[in-house]
C-alpha cells in the first residue's frame, strides 16, 4: 500500500461522521470497557473501611484481628437494558513480616447485546476484562499505608453489525500503580485517601463494512488515567459505622477526555451479633448489603440500583447484584 493511498485513507477516517460513535473515537472503545468495569472501577471507593478487596491499607483488617491468613472470592452481575456482564473477584492475604500482602484477580465478561451510549444504531458489543493486583500493607505508628501494583488491567471489546465482526479492539496495561492511607484523627474517627495512575495503551481493527474503504484499518491509542478518592468514617456507638467518601477520575487520550466525580455515604449496622446490614449513597444509585458471621467465615451479599453512575452516559441505568464470601485463619 503506498504513502499516497495511506494519507487518502487517514483523511477518510477523519471526515467520518461524529455521530458514528458518539463522543468516543474507535481507540477508546476498549478503554471505556476498562473504565466502566475495570480495576480503578471495581476496587473500591470507601477508603475508610476495613475490607479484604479494598484499598490496601484496610486489608490490616486481617493483621489486627489476629489471623495469619485470609481469602475472598465473589461473583456478581451488572444488568443494563440487555446488558448483561458477569464479573469475579479472588483474592489471597498472608501477613508478612510487620504488614500484610495481597494478590488479586478481578475479571468480567458481557453477553452481546446494544449499548445505546455508542451512537450505533444496529450495532452489538460484547467485551470483557482481566485484573491482577499486588498490594502490600503496614503500619507506621498509627497511620496504615498500602501500595498496590497492577501488572495487568487488560479489556477487549467487539462490534457485530448484521452477524458480522466490523470491529475488535484490546486494550493493555502498560503500567498501574496505587498509594493510599488510613489514618485516626479523633476518638472514632478515620480518614482515608488515595491515588491511583494508570497507563493504556488501545488497538483497534475496523472492518470495510464499518468505514467503508477498500481494506481493514487499525487505529491505535494510548491513555493515562488517574484517580483520588478521601473519605471518612465514625463509630458513633460500637454498633454504627457512619462514613463518606469523594471519589475523583480523569482519563485523557486519543479521542478521549473523560471526567467523573462521585460522592458516596451510608451507614453500617449490626443488628444482632453475627449479622449487619449496610445501606449507602452512591452517587445517584443506592447499595443495599448484609454481613452474616458464620464459623467459615463472612458471607456478604449486596445490590445497587444504579449501578456505575459514572458510566450512565454510555451503558444507562444499570443495577448489579454480589454475593462474596471471606475466611481467615
């Protein structure tokens, strides 16, 4: 293929309808999978509160309860319209030394079904993702801090239009990192924050029948994606958790420049012993969980209405419903 023919296709592909795919360029299509469904988005955003697959410095949970070890594993399923995506968590803890490691693995899978978002009328998407997250915890005098590493936080979408492919796409990590900590500032009181960076790069293939040129042509992107989160929480009786939390995210890139804020709260309360029910704000959506103590350990259930308010914009009013289980010994 000559420069000649490459530039005519370059200036093809620039005069292509906006409204082809919205406000989102081809690259950014697997990124936006990673931003909706991906690690930044599914690890949390409650700083403050003593969880397993949270934010590192909570996993000290672990540590302060006197076990030596720990697992979790939950499985869910966010529905939007047809929508459906099923997503895993597994996780491991082991106290090392003076603080705590971590490994965990996040992945999600979609059916194929419209996403309206896109701007594609007659088009169906499919995606899905991988997550692997090292994290390590401890404490300095009264503060716990936490980093965490992401080798991996990989997406990949596809497009069908008429029962056939007419775009694949993948999205790859080519760095991630978080730090955070936990720290009293009163009695019964904590405050907690965070930052994550992340580094993406995207491909993408689109098929002749999308653009309508002669051949296949890739386009590639690259995206940086940061995220803070500050948050508090009170006891203000042995039986209550009060908490907050503001959660701020930026991803900037080729064809991409997205920003979201979300303010959750709620309250946890243990109504008898071994059982707790958790209601909380989360930006627009409501979560609604319960706690049960078992001699195997935690079982949790959880549901949203309104899941994932940052990605409404895209995928619409989703809701999402969890149910994990957590031992230590």
């Amino acid at each position: 293929m000559n420069v000649l023919r490459l530039l005519v296709i370059a200036l093809l592909l620039a005069a292509m309808p906006q409204a082809l795919f919205a406000q989102f360029a081809p690259p950014a299509l697997p990124k936006m999978s990673n931003l909706a469904f991906g690690w930044v988005s599914m690890s949390g955003t409650d700083p403050t509160l003593d969880m397993l697959s949270n934010f590192a410095p909570t996993m000290l949970c672990v540590q302060d309860a006197g076990y030596r070890m720990a697992g979790e594993a939950a499985q869910g399923t966010f529905t939007f319209g047809t929508l459906d995506v099923d997503a895993d968590f597994q996780s491991g803890i082991a106290v090392v030394g003076p603080g705590t490691l971590r490994i965990s693995r996040y992945a999600y899978d979609s059916n194929t079904a419209p996403i309206l978002g896109l701007g594609m009328p007659g088009v169906l998407a499919q995606t899905d993702g991988e997550a692997i997250e090292l994290s390590y915890a401890q404490r300095v005098g009264s503060t716990s801090l936490g980093i965490s590493i992401v080798p991996k936080d990989d997406a990949a979408i596809a497009l069908k239009q008429g029962g056939m492919e007419v775009l694949s796409g993948t999205s790859e990590t080519q760095f991630g990192a978080r730090f955070g900590f936990v720290t009293p500032v009163a009695h019964n009181l904590r405050v907690g924050g965070d930052y994550s960076y992340q580094t993406h790069d995207t491909s993408v293939l689109l098929d002749p029948a999308l653009t309508g040129l002669p051949v296949p042509v890739t386009q590639q992107g690259d995206y940086i994606t940061r995220a803070s989160t500050i948050g508090v929480s009170y006891t203000p009786i042995p039986s209550t958790l009060c908490y907050a939390a503001f959660h701020h995210l930026t991803c900037t890139g080729t064809g991409l420049d997205r920003v979201a804020d979300e303010f959750r709260a709620g309250v946890q309360h243990s109504i008898l012993k071994n059982l707790g029910v958790r209601v909380s704000y989360l930006g627009g959506g409501m979560n609604y969980g319960a706690m049960w103590t078992t001699r195997l350990g935690l079982v949790q259930v959880a549901y949203t209405d309104g899941a994932l308010p940052n990605a409404e914009d895209v995928l619409g009013d989703g809701r999402a419903f969890f149910v994990g289980v957590n031992f230590a010994y």
